[in-house]
C-alpha cells in the first residue's frame, strides 16, 4: 500500500473515532458511566429504570407476608396449616424472593437511605426524590466529571 493511502487510512481511523466514541457514549448515556447502580423505592413511588440496575422495593417484604396469610380462617390451627402449606408449595423462589426483600431493606438501611425514591452509584453517591433513573445517573455523573 502506498504511503499516502496509508496515512489517509490512519487519519480516517482517527476522524472516525472522534465521532463514533462520544456517539456511542450519548447513546449509551449514563449507564455507560455508573458501574454500579441501586435503586430504593416502595409500590407507592414508581420508578422508570434503565435496566440493569439492583431495584429495592421497600414494601416488598409486607407484600410477601400479605399474600401468605391472604384469607385465612379465624381458627389458629387451621390458618398455621394453611401459611404452612403456602411456605412448601412456594419452594425455592419464595425463600429467595423472602431472603431478597429483607435483604434489600437491611441495605437501604445500612447504607443510610432517608427517603425514596433514592438513586445510589457506586455505594458513594445519591440522589432523591428523582424517578427516572436515567436522570438521576446523568446528574451523578455530572458532579462526578466537576468534582472528581
């Protein structure tokens, strides 16, 4: 290959890197960013994930307990049959699914969270009252690129 092809084969590598690396960064947007994203909320406050992301729901655990003991007779015995029987039949996902919520909210606490919806990156960094997790990263990374 001659020279000059060569060097424009370079210089065109180079053109197209200076566009398609920030391209593909705002494409990607914050999640490009924030390697590790937690977000803490309940039923009552909705949240519009960006996939990816470990979700708490506060209220995920009373919810559980809700559907266990939905209508059960007023004789003890007979109702402690009933969450029993519900307890075998769940199996493997209603011990994970019992284990995650009280999980998450042994987290929220341990990590401080005073109100939600709260965003969390990298354990460090938090925004609250945003329900768009998106936003909330973006806004995160902003105040990381000016106080790194």
């Amino acid at each position: 290959m001659p020279a000059s092809i060569s060097r424009f084969a370079s210089g065109w590598r180079t053109l197209v890197l200076a566009f398609a690396l920030p391209a593909s960064l705002a494409i990607l947007g914050p999640a490009a960013f924030a390697a590790d994203v937690l977000v803490v909320t309940d039923s009552h406050h909705p949240v519009k994930t960006m996939g990816g992301e470990r979700l708490i729901e506060l209220d995920a655990a009373p919810r559980i307990e809700a559907e266990l003991s939905a209508e059960l007779p007023a004789d003890p015995k007979q109702a402690t049959a009933i969450v029993k029987r519900r307890l075998g039949s769940g199996g493997a996902d209603l011990q994970r699914r019992i284990a995650s919520a009280y999980q998450g909210v042994t987290d929220a606490w341990s990590l401080g969270i005073t109100s939600i919806p709260a965003v969390v990156v990298d354990l460090r960094y938090v925004v609250y009252g945003e329900p768009d997790v998106a936003r909330a990263v973006a806004r995160i990374e902003q105040h990381r690129r000016t106080e790194p």
